[in-house]
C-alpha cells in the first residue's frame, strides 16, 4: 500500500473546493488511461458543498461527464426521493445537473428488502467492474464515532467482506443500511476521506494514528492494497493531528 497523505485546509470552503478538484484530477487521468471514470459517492454534509461546486458554471466543464459512472458507497433503506436518501442528495446537488447518461448511474436500491438491495448491489459491481471490482476513485466520510459509510463500531467490518456489499442495521439511528465492504473499498485506485469540524478532530486522530481496532474504529479498516490513501480535512478536524 502507498503511504497515505493527509492534507490540511484552512477552511470548509477550501476543503470543499480542493475535494472538487480532487474529484475532477481523478476523472482526467481514468478517462485519460481507460476511457472510463469510476466514482464511489459518498453521503453527508462534507461531500455536498464538493458537489454543488462540481455542478457548477465554473466547475462542470471540467470533466468528460459522459465517461463517468458513479456508484454509491452506502445509502440508507429509504425510496430514492426520501430526505435522509444519499442518492437523492447526489442527485439534487450533483446529478440533475451534469450529462452523465442515466444508464451510468448506478444506485443502491434502499427501497428494496435490505439483504436482497445488497446482494443485486454486489451483482451489478460484479457486472460492471468484475470479481475484483476495482473503482477509480472511492469517496468516503468519517462519522464523530470513527465509523465510515456503514461500517459502525460494535463489530467486524470485514463481516461478509468477499460478498462486496452488505446489510447493516445502525442501532443509533434504529433503521437498515447499505454499504460496500471493506474489500471494495481497499480496491480502490484513490480512496478519499474528507473531513470536516470540530465534532470529528477525537474521530480523525484515531482513525489515523490510534491503536489498531477496527471493531471499535471502523475507518481503521481502509487500507488500499495499492492504491493511494488521501485525507482531506479542514483545520478544525485537523485540531487533534
């Protein structure tokens, strides 16, 4: 594994900006070498301003949005145009707003039974990007708890790793998730964390440089076999580092 980077910026605005820039670097140079961008989504606050800029008039050009298909790394087991849906967040901020071809767009069914969302999940990664299935650029989160997608602390991430996608109730916000397994994840050729605030400076010190125990810190778990481990965080969550 390449040794991972942390990069520090002043503000949540220059954190979102440079995970925008981020995103539209990664594009270019899947596009460039294989005519094809494969891109992880992830939810929450951090995200949403790096795809509100990335939908914009001054960012949107930027990308070949044709060649890019986008998956998700978890969601929650609502309808797509529930409030709390990740997708419904990417589409809103992001989506609506680019030429990707719908085809491309490949979401988590969280309408479905949660097993039978994961397993056609883990059936479309295998049709799509293979056995291995190995994503350009992997987007992720860091809950205050040091968890990441839906991989919360209380037991094994790697549960049910070789089945690509999985299952998980979330006990503190009482309802079922999706989420790809550490093994998807570790595939990636870029992962990328960003981070932001005060509430997860305890959360990024640990994740990064705490004892190894992945069961009580999920995020622990991302360790790309060869590709590059990126943190981008604002100075706030960097307070602890």
């Amino acid at each position: 594994m390449n040794a991972e980077q942390l990069h520090v910026f002043r503000t949540a605005k220059l954190l979102a900006q440079n995970l925008a820039d981020a995103f539209i670097a990664s594009a270019r140079d899947a596009i460039a070498a294989r005519e094809k961008f494969s891109v992880a989504l992830a939810g929450g606050d951090t995200p949403r301003a790096a795809y509100e800029l990335l939908a914009s008039d001054s960012y949107r050009s930027h990308v070949a949005w044709q060649h890019v298909h986008v998956y998700f790394g978890d969601e929650r087991c609502v309808p797509p145009d529930d409030p709390a849906s990740n997708y419904r967040m990417a589409r809103e901020t992001l989506l609506d707003a680019v030429p990707i071809p719908p085809s491309q767009i490949c979401r988590m069914h969280g309408e479905m039974p949660p097993q039978q969302a994961a397993l056609e999940y883990a059936r479309l990664l295998r049709n799509t990007l293979g056995d291995a299935p190995q994503l350009d650029l992997v987007m992720l989160g860091l809950g205050i708890d040091a968890h990441t997608a839906s991989l919360f602390p209380g037991s094994d991430p790697t549960t049910d790793d070789e089945a690509l996608c999985r299952a998980v109730y979330s006990e503190s916000a009482r309802m079922w998730r999706i989420t790809l397994t550490p093994k998807v994840l570790n595939l990636g050729r870029e992962v990328l964390f960003g981070v932001s605030g005060a509430k997860k400076a305890s959360a990024l010190r640990i994740a990064r440089e705490g004892a190894y125990d992945p069961v009580h810190y999920p995020a622990q778990v991302v360790k790309p076999h060869s590709g590059r481990l990126l943190w981008y965080v604002d100075a706030a969550a960097a307070a602890q580092t």
